[in-house]
C-alpha cells in the first residue's frame, strides 16, 4: 500500500489553517501557530502535513503487517465519518461511547459482546415465546444498548495494534488506556 500524499492545497481549502480565536488557546499551542489573522490564529499547515505524513506511515506499517487499527470518535459530528471510515477499511471503532477498560480488560468487552448475540439469537428462540411484554422490552432495551456501544468492537478478538482517536480531550479515557498499553496512538 502506497501512502497518499496529504497536499497542502487541499488543506487550505478545507480550512484547516483556521484554529481558535487569540483569547481562547493554549500556550502548548505556541510552536504550530503561523500568525493571527482578525483575532483567529492561523495554524503552520507545514507542520501538519509533516504529522499528518507521519501518522499515515505508522497505519501502513500497522496494516501491512496484517494489525488492525481502532478508530475513536464520539463527538456527535464525528461519528458517522468514523464508522464509515472504519468499515471502509475493514477495521475496528468506537463512535458512540469509550467504556472505560476497553482495551485493559478486554475479556469483560468479550463477555458484554457474547451477551449482545445471546439476545440477539434470542429474537429466533421459542424462549422468547414463554416470555412476557416487559420481559421481552427490557431484553430488547438491553440489546440496542449493547449493540449502540459494541457495533464497531464486535468482531475484535485481540488488542488492536494501532488507534486513532478523533478528540483527544473528549476521548481522554482512551488515550490514557492506549499510552499504559504503549501502542502507537495518532491523536
């Protein structure tokens, strides 16, 4: 797999050079601001492009190896363009909630996914013929939920090897899960 060249051209022309306005940032920030412009600072896209290059490099070595790469994004914004990305490309995501300990315990996550396709093969049981209107709406309740949190880690039998996590101050419990497992992270 080749690694696409990130252009700078098209960037700009996404806007992302634009970045907060001068009385709301982060003087960590300082280092990747090219200048203020109307009271919005303007980010150096050389610098993100440089990253940008960098991340992908570490997905294609992940991926040509045959690792699988997790794909956070629960920002209401971010979570179709995730999921879609993710199923793209055949690889694992979380786009509604991060459960905490999804990735340092994972046989609990293995334990709530073998219960999702219980109630699942539940829907075609003669169980569910013996069972009541509120037994059956509570199951179903059940179901959705754990489908809503598990869709995109259902498959996931192992740790990925590799994640990307969309918002990095919203998604702070999965960054802090991948940097004790030390995986690469791409925030």
């Amino acid at each position: 797999m080749s690694i696409p060249n990130v252009i700078l051209k098209d960037l700009v022309d996404a806007g992302v050079h634009f970045g907060h306005k001068s009385q709301r940032w982060n003087p960590k920030m300082l280092k990747y601001i090219h200048s203020t412009r109307e009271n919005v600072h303007i980010i150096n896209l050389n610098q993100t492009v440089q990253m940008m290059q960098e991340a992908l490099a570490i997905i294609d070595g992940v991926v040509s190896k045959g690792g699988k790469v997790l794909f956070v994004g629960c920002k209401r914004q971010a979570q179709e363009a995730v999921r879609q990305a993710a199923e793209a490309c055949g690889q694992y995501f979380v786009n509604h909630r991060w459960l905490g300990g999804m990735m340092t315990n994972l046989e609990t996550i293995r334990k709530s996914v073998d219960r999702l396709e219980y109630l699942e093969g539940l829907e075609n049981s003669v169980e569910k013929k013996l069972m009541s209107k509120s037994e059956l709406a509570s199951l179903n309740r059940e179901r959705e939920k754990l489908l809503r949190n598990l869709r995109g880690v259902r498959n996931m039998r192992e740790l990925p090897q590799a994640v990307v996590i969309v918002d990095s101050a919203r998604e702070h419990i999965a960054a802090v899960s991948y940097t004790h497992l030390t995986l690469p992270t791409i925030y």
